[in-house]
C-alpha cells in the first residue's frame, strides 16, 4: 500500500510517495509561492513514474499548521478530494512534529519556528515528543530573543533566510512519517489549525 | 456529458453541474455574505477560509441535486480568475485534486468569459452581441463576436458600478452589499430630486468613471442634517442610482453605435436591478438579454458552460495552469 505526503505550508514544500511507510520519491521545491498551480501535476508525475494507481493509496498525510495560511488551504483542499471521492482516511500533521523528525537525539526541550506570514510566525516547543506550548510571535522578536523571555537559546527552523541570520539553526525534515497524527475520515473534520481569529485578522487590517 | 463547474473567486462559493446540451442540472451557491456584512465589505482571509470549509459541502450538494455521482462526471471546469487569489486556489486545487482522483480533465476558465456566456444558458441571443458585466469588482463592455472571441471595449477607469453603490451605501447607512436595498428604496423617491453630472473620461471617450460621482453625492449628504438625511434616503437612492445607470446607458449607445451588434447582454451582480433593464431596454435600439437572477450574479453553471465550450474548442488543460488575480479577456481572443 502506498501513501502520499503533502507539505504545503513552509517555505520550501515537498510532495512524496512513501510504501510501507518509507519514502520512496519525493519532489522538492524551495520557494512556496513557485509551487502553488503545481502541487497536484508533481503528485500526478509521481504517480505516473512509479506506476501507481490512485486505488493503491491507503492515507493521504497533510502537513495542516502552523504555516503560511496559503499553503495551508492549498494542502487541505487537495486532500479532502480524497476523503470526498475515494474515502481515503486523511492524516493531519501538525508542522512542530513534522519538523522535528528533523532533529536528533536532543534531550532538551526544542524551540522551533515556523513563519506563517512575512512578519510573524508561531515558536513551539517540543519535549520527547510532545509539543509542550506554542506562541503567535513577531519574527523580528525571535531574532531578538530577550523580548520573548529567553537570551542565547538554540532555536531551529526550516526557513533558510532566516536560519542565515543570529540564532538559527536550519533544519530539513528526514522523511520519517510521524507517530503523532490524527486521522479523519470526513471531510468535515478536515480543519486548518493555527489561523488566527476573525477579530485578530480584522484588527491587523 | 456532464461538466462539474467549480466558481470560488471571490466570496461565493459555488458548484454546478450542466450537462452539453446547456441543460442545468444543478446550481447550488453557498453565500458569505453575512460573514463579511459586519466589516462593511469582503475580507479576503476570510472568504478563502470559508470557502475550504464550504467546498466540499457545495459540492456535495450539487451532485445531490443534479441526481448524478462522481462517476458520472466527465469534465470539471474552474474558475482560474480574475479574482482574490487566496479564494481562487482553493477552487482550483480542489478541482485539480477531482481531476486526478477522477481521471477526468480540467478546464481552467475566465470568470469574465462565465459572465459573458451565461445568457446564452437560457436565451438564444443573436451573434456578434455586446457584453455589459456590471458588478461590484467589474463594470465593462465586451464584443462577443462568438464563443471564444471578445474584445473589450469600454471599461471604468476607477470603482466599478456596484463598489459605487456599496460605498454610497455605507454614507447612508445600509450594509454591505447595499444595491438591493438601494434599488428598493429608490423605487419610492424621485430620480429628479437631485441632479448629479454626467462623468466624461477626456483620455477615452469610451470609459467610464464612477468616482466622480461618488465625491458629488457625498457632498450632498455630508450637507444634510442626520435628520434630512433620513428624510431624504429615498430620493437620494433614486437621485444616484439613475445618475450611475444613465452613465452606463450614454456608454452603451456609444459602444452601439461603434461596435454595431445584434443584442446587447447584462450580467454580474447588478444586472439582478430592474431599473438597470429597464434604463438599457428603453434607451438602446438592439435588444437587451439579462439572465435569470440566479445566473446573473456569480455562480458556477456559467463557469461549466464556458468550460464545455472551451474543452470543446481546444481540449483540456495540463494540471498545472496558473492561476490570476488579474486575467484579462484579451487572452481568450484565441479561439
């Protein structure tokens, strides 16, 4: 049985097939914004490569936030066609865990950011697993990290640009489907996490 | 041949299904109004959020209504712009993600070409016809010579006719969207009761400009006590809706009378205002097609319909067109 992967929501995405659970050919692009019209012809080249038929797709896995809020729409519409025609379960990632197959054999607790705009993101923070807390947090006072409560800690995060910067480590995910998921089988139940409310939309506004 | 026509490009959410003989099977229309109604006008966040939630609900919907299944569907057709990129993808990628699970092709299409050709789902409407889409994002005139080839050759050169009412609207304080309560309110004043200019565009006699306007009735509201105000809301209603439509009624005979055609057409969401018709049918020598009210405002049978006759002319399109918050007609002159 194979399963499909749909990482929308950072700023580089990727697109892969996985048998039994490993990953078998993946297609990776680095700028979000260049790979939005081309998500569902990548998957389709895919499919077509490894000569797969879509009835041997057993889970579609979508990366579903903290993330750009475009990519998030655009992973969760793809995947309730899915759930809406084939019943296919789908399983939601949260982006914190997905990342974090990232990092290895860390004791402590990890700090990572996402950016889910040009100016703001969420900071989680992971401990053996569990993602502990996370933070709507202006990019600007991660980078000056006295503002948000801690000096000198290692922070990681999948964005390049940032990484380059003081205090970043770059992180890449390794491919490793994680053990902490939900799985839904309707389309109802296929909501993003992470927007901000009605009010705080309006109020940045 | 059954066409799935997908339309989210701005705060509708949309799904039809028309079969090739231009038949509506089904037509089923999720609206947000109310959600954007306390904000005055459309939040883009909010209309893409809403339309992933609503999608699949629509779609469902519409194939329960047209008693068809997924499989009996042969062809999808999405809106692929102009409009709120945000909103539009959501479309898109849900059709493009039917178009794989159902191997059937996709057909990305102009939401303008979906206003254009809509008439044509109910009336037989002569060709070459002048295309009038008239709504709160587009007020534009388009020689449809047949199916496939427009030219436009009359625009605004600032707000679009229905963003003038809305914004008028607000002055006076009626919600968002305002045309309907403003077209209900104006029946019951007098057109004449206040005289407004008739607006020139000096660059291109062919244009037309609603801001104009818009700065001439705020000073005469902005001049009324909040008591004459509410004494007045009638006649102002009447006084500014007959000076808006007696601008686009000057243009289309000027459009007539340069572009000779069989018919002239009008679509978009102010097309639903009888005084509009009315205004057109009296003062133009050609005969005036609106579509019924369900099909004049954004829907999605237009968009099915448009997409059979293009899937028809040039076959499908690969997975990975693109998607534009500004698509312009004049890409379409192709067929």
């Amino acid at each position: 049985m194979f399963d499909i992967l749909l990482q929308t929501v950072l700023a580089s995405t990727e697109i892969s097939l996985y048998e039994n659970l490993k990953v078998i050919e993946s297609i990776k692009k680095s700028s979000l914004q260049k790979s939005e019209n081309t998500f569902v012809f990548d998957l389709y080249c895919l499919m077509q490569k490894q000569k797969i038929d879509i009835k041997d797709i057993g889970h579609v896995w979508v990366v579903n936030g903290p993330g750009y809020f475009t990519g998030i729409r655009t992973g969760l519409a793809i995947s309730k066609t899915f759930v809406d025609v084939l019943q296919i379960p789908i399983r939601l990632i949260n982006t914190f865990q997905w990342l974090e197959t990232g990092i290895s054999d860390c004791k402590d607790t990890i700090k990572i950011f996402i950016p889910s705009s040009a100016r703001e993101g969420y900071l989680g923070f992971i401990k053996n697993s569990v993602l502990e807390e996370t933070f709507l947090v202006l990019t600007k006072d991660v980078l000056k990290q006295k503002k948000i409560g801690f000096e000198n800690a290692l922070i990681y995060t999948n964005d390049k640009e940032l990484a380059e910067q003081k205090n970043m480590t770059y992180i890449e995910p390794k491919f490793t489907l994680p053990s902490v998921f939900e799985e839904v089988e309707t389309t109802r139940k296929v909501i993003p996490e992470y927007f901000r409310t009605e009010d705080q939309l309006f109020k940045k506004q | 041949m059954n066409i799935l026509g997908i339309e989210t490009s701005c705060d509708d959410t949309a799904v039809a299904v028309v079969n090739s003989d231009g038949e509506i099977l089904s037509n089923v229309l999720s609206s947000q109004t109310e959600f954007h109604a306390k904000y005055g006008g459309i939040v883009p966040e909010i209309a893409s959020r809403k339309h992933l939630e609503l999608i699949s609900h629509v779609c469902f919907e519409s194939l329960e209504k047209a008693q068809i299944k997924w499989s009996d569907i042969d062809l999808i057709s999405v809106t692929k712009g102009p409009g709120l990129v945000g909103s539009l993808l959501v479309g898109v990628e849900y059709a493009r993600g039917l178009s794989v699970v159902l191997k059937k092709p996709i057909k990305g299409i102009n939401h303008m070409e979906g206003h254009l050709l809509s008439p044509l789902l109910t009336q037989k409407v002569p060709f070459p016809y002048m295309g009038l889409v008239i709504s709160g994002g587009h007020t534009e005139f388009v020689l449809v010579e047949k199916s496939g080839k427009y030219l436009k050759v009359s625009s605004t050169v600032d707000d679009a006719c229905g963003e003038s009412l809305d914004k008028f609207g607000k002055q006076i304080g009626i919600l968002y969207p305002a045309g309907p309560l403003i077209e209900k309110l104006a029946i019951e004043g007098n057109s004449k009761a206040y005289q407004f200019p008739l607006p020139k565009v000096k660059k291109d006699p062919l244009a037309m400009s609603f801001s104009g306007l818009k700065t001439s009735v705020m000073h005469v509201i902005t001049s009324l006590s909040s008591e004459d105000l509410l004494k007045e809301k009638q006649n102002l209603c009447a006084s500014y809706q007959y000076a808006l439509f007696r601008h686009v009624l000057v243009t289309a005979k000027k459009v007539v009378l340069k572009y000779p055609v069989r018919a002239l057409t009008i679509s978009g969401g102010v097309s639903a205002n009888m005084n509009l018709y009315k205004t057109l049918s009296d003062g133009l020598s050609v005969p005036v097609f609106k579509p019924a009210k369900k099909l004049s405002t954004d829907n999605a049978a237009m968009i099915a319909y448009a997409g059979f006759l293009r899937f028809k002319a040039e076959g499908p399109d690969s997975l990975n067109f693109e998607v534009f918050s500004n698509l312009p007609l004049a890409s379409y002159n192709t067929v």
